[in-house]
C-alpha cells in the first residue's frame, strides 16, 4: 500500500501566471452540428490563485514552482439532451475526464494531452454540459489502495492500518460527485495538504459563481477557460515551545531540564484525523466534508523528540542523561522541522464544528517535567511533574486558517508558570 507523504509548510499567497493553453485543432472532426459531437474549442484551463500546494511523492518546501511542477486532478462530467448536473449527477460517471493530469509547461502553461473539445450545440437548440472538479496534489489511480471512500474509511478505522494522506480516487465507472478519502500523516513534516478546486472570480461576461464548483459549463459560459482557486479543506496548527529567560535567576540548563509528556487539545470543537471530501462543495470557498472519523486531541505522539519526554532510565542514575535536551530558552517548533529543516513543521487536521451557544473553547492540557541533576537519594535527581490548563479563548480552528501557539515556560517560580500566546492567521497560507 503505498503511504501518500508530503511536508507542509507555512507560505505566503501564491498568485500563478495565467496562459491559455493551446487550442490544438484536432486532424479530422466529419461532424460539428449535431448533439454530441464535438466543437474545435478546446477545453482549457488556468490556476488564478492557490493559497499552498503540496504534492504525493515529493516532501520540501513548496512554493508556486511546485505547483507548476505537480499540477492537479480533474473529474469531468457530460450531461446530454439538455440535461443539468442536478438531475443527472447522482448517476453520471466521469466520461469526459477522469482524474485528468493538467500540467504546467512553460510554453503553453497549464495544459494537458490529448486535449478534450467542448460540445457543439444541437440542432434543436440543446448542447450537453460539462460539469468539472479538481484537486491538489495530484495523485496517479494506480497509486492509491482504494477507489471507493466509503472502504478507505472503514478499512482507516482499523489500529493496524497505516494509509496516510489521500487514500482513495474515483475511477471513470464511479457514479456521482468525486469525493476522496483522506488521512492525516502521523508524522506533520510529512502532511498531504488536500485541496479542492472552485471558480475563481468569473472573467466579464461569463456565467459561473465564484467559489463554487463549475457545473453544467458551456464554452459561452467560462469564456476562455475553466479558472481555478484552490483552496485548502484543511487546518492548520504551528505551535513553539521555550523558556523565558530570567536575567536575575538564569537556569542552569547543563543540570536541569524541562521536558514535555503531554499535550491535549480539548474542549466543545473536536479535531478530526479522517474524513471523506466531496468535491462538490455547497458553500462558497468551504470545504464539505461528509465524514469525519479519529480524533485528534492528544498531540502528544506529534510532537518532536527534542522537547519529549521518555521514561528511560527512570529509577537509576542514567534517567538525566537519557532526556532530549527539552525546552530552552531558544523557541523551537513543538512538531519539530519540516523535510527541508528550517520551516517548522504544522499539524494538519480536519475540523469539527465549532461548540453552539454558549460557546465552550479549546482547552490546551500540558504536562510537563522539571528534572534537576542535584544529587538526590537514591538516584541523583528530582522529577517534578506539573500538569496546567489553559483555556483557548476566542480560538475556534476553520479550514484554510492557521492557528500559532507558542508555550512560555517561566522559571520565576519552583514550578514554571505556563504562558500561553495564540495568534490566529485567517489570511491564506
């Protein structure tokens, strides 16, 4: 089974140039005035904003270079006879295109081969349509274990099974909206950033609706191509740990240590590990998830080796040593770095709703230990091991906004206080 894995890291807002690709005519085409034939208007396609992409296979930073170079899926659907998505699309299979890689190639921008023609009008007056929808990153059929969402989920939901990222594709017989099953990756620097694909603000003159799927399309209708947003189904949580610097009462870090056990993200929101995505978004510019499984409350198993603490060596004069060198007064990433080893990496999950009226916020849970090498009995050390809530307040996690937390740990008293900073960053990433 091959584990999809993708690192994802905090980036700016990517505006990708547009060109139209080419509209190759094709060498014969006997027949363009009857229903169902085809026009030499080539379907084509442009990517006018993308807040971050990430790609199966390949793990580093991402910038907009990355997304030409990984490009995204399309599903395609014809709906014939005058016949609209919303009547046909519970039964229609992706005959136009199936999981159709379009590519960025420098000369004639995003585009994919061979190319597909728009439908011609009928006599009568009817003209089939198009409906499409895409995602990032792009994944080949062959590489995912599953094409039904609905068995990605319940085999997900056995302990033993170890899929991460997106775990199931359509294939060209599966009937109704594409949607995807997805997983988060147990390891953050290795995320798969899901995105869906909707319209980016419509060109002049032109009938589609800004963050929302393109259905029942027309040549007339998008004008000169399919332009896409993609934006990100899920959400992001970067969080930083250290220690205030006490100039008065410095800490003698080379005989004590401060190490983390626990962190646990509570309260009236849950935070999914597994959910499936359907494509075919009903709100602007959200996300619709139609299953969510796993929680991610307990970030303990996320977090970096450096800050956690083991229990090796506990009971013996070896327990100082066998500590990672913890929490300090330099801010270090809770998650650890990502693949390239600068950017921190971020947890990515699928959020619940939000608690109703009145409202009930996160509630961050940290356990921590302050262990001194100060010659004790009987092993040459103390272990103190504190345990501190605190109530996230005015935080509530959406998709495509990422939260900061950073930790700050005061040495000013026998047992450092906790401090904790939440920025919300609700612009792209």
């Amino acid at each position: 089974m091959l584990h999809n894995r993708l690192s994802s890291v905090l980036l700016t807002l990517a505006v990708l140039l547009i060109t139209a690709c080419n509209a190759d005519v094709p060498a014969a085409l006997d027949d363009r005035s009857g229903s169902g034939t085809l026009s030499s208007e080539a379907v084509t396609f442009g990517v006018s904003e993308v807040q971050a992409v990430s790609r199966v296979g390949f793990v580093g930073e991402l910038d907009e270079l990355f997304m030409r170079a990984t490009g995204f899926g399309v599903y395609a659907y014809v709906t014939s006879d005058g016949g609209t998505w919303a009547s046909a699309g519970s039964t229609a299979t992706p005959d136009f295109m199936t999981n159709e890689h379009v590519s960025y190639e420098p000369n004639d921008g995003w585009t994919y081969r061979p190319l597909k023609y728009w439908p011609n009008e009928a006599a009568d007056g009817t003209i089939d349509r198009v409906s499409f929808f895409a995602y990032v990153p792009y994944v080949d059929l062959s590489d995912v274990a599953y094409h039904d969402a609905t068995e990605a989920m319940i085999a997900a939901a056995d302990p033993a099974f170890t899929g991460e990222g997106i775990l199931s594709l359509p294939t060209a017989a599966t009937e109704g909206t594409p949607k995807i099953a997805y997983s988060v990756a147990s390891r953050p620097a290795f995320s798969v950033d899901l995105m869906y694909g909707v319209a980016a603000p419509p060109q002049e003159g032109t009938v589609v609706s800004a963050g929302m799927p393109f259905l029942d399309m027309t040549k007339e209708a998008v004008g000169d191509r399919i332009d896409y947003r993609f934006c990100h189904a899920l959400t992001r949580v970067v969080a930083f740990a250290d220690v205030i610097d006490n100039v008065e009462e410095p800490v003698d870090f080379l005989n004590t240590k401060l190490v983390i056990s626990g962190i646990v993200l509570g309260g009236g929101q849950v935070l999914y590990k597994r959910g499936v995505l359907n494509l075919q978004n009903t709100e602007a510019n959200a996300p619709k998830w139609e299953y969510k499984d796993g929680m991610v409350g307990d970030m303990t198993d996320y977090m970096a080796t450096t800050m956690r603490h083991t229990d090796a060596g506990k009971s013996t004069d070896t327990y100082f040593a066998h500590q990672p060198l913890g929490v300090s007064t330099t801010e270090q990433s809770l998650f650890g770095l990502g693949v390239d080893g600068r950017t921190a990496a971020a947890l990515l999950f699928i959020a619940g709703e939000a608690s109703a009226e009145p409202r009930v916020w996160p509630l961050l849970t940290v356990t921590y230990h302050i262990i001194r090498r100060d010659g004790s009995e009987p092993y040459g050390y103390t272990d103190t091991e504190v345990t501190r809530e605190v109530t996230l307040k005015n935080v509530e996690f959406k998709p495509s906004e990422t939260t900061v937390l950073r930790l700050h740990f005061d040495f000013n008293e026998k047992n450092p206080t906790l401090i904790v900073d939440s920025d919300k960053y609700t612009e792209q990433w």
